[in-house]
C-alpha cells in the first residue's frame, strides 16, 4: 500500500487511534511501509507513559509477536525506568516558581 494514499493514511491513524495516540501531524519522512505500535502504561496507576513505535520500509519483515514477546518481558522494567527518570527530572529540572 502506497503509503501517501489515503487509505493508508486511514488505516494508520486507526491503529494509532486505537492505542490512544495522535496521527503526525506532517508527512512521513521514512517511505515505511509496515508499522507496529506499542503502548506503554505505568504498572501501578495504569496511566500511559509511552508509545514505541517499530517501522520498516518492507512488508512483513516485523515479527509482531516477537517483538511483543520481548516488550512483555520488560514492560516492568521500562515502566520503572521511566517513573524513576520522572522523579529524578522533579528533584533536578524543577519547574521554575512565578512571582
């Protein structure tokens, strides 16, 4: 599917709808063909923290469940890195107070 066409346009935003994501605003750098999302959520509060996106520029060259396989494997840790990072960035890149 040509990937300027409208229904490839469509069908991208519907799975990116579908994970809770905004379509890009621009056109697409990479002449990708296939694409894969991923939504990442916080394992305590559920609340989304993340998306990661695989694209090739070949049909069918993503292994889908593999890549699933190795995110399910490290969903906890990712979500503890992140949640960590965002406490660090807190004690060190306050946001600045107004007067």
């Amino acid at each position: 599917m040509d990937p300027t066409s409208p229904d490839f346009v469509a069908a991208m935003n519907a799975c990116l709808e579908k994970e809770g994501c905004l379509h890009p605003d621009g056109a697409l750098s990479m002449p990708s063909r296939h694409y894969y999302a991923r939504a990442f959520s916080d394992n305590e509060s559920g609340q989304r923290i993340g998306i990661v996106v695989y694209e090739s520029t070949e049909v069918s060259v993503l292994n889908v469940a593999g890549i699933d396989h190795v995110l399910d494997g490290q969903m906890l840790d990712v979500t503890r890195l992140i949640r960590h990072r965002g406490i660090l960035d807190q004690e060190f890149n306050p946001d600045p107070v107004e007067d």
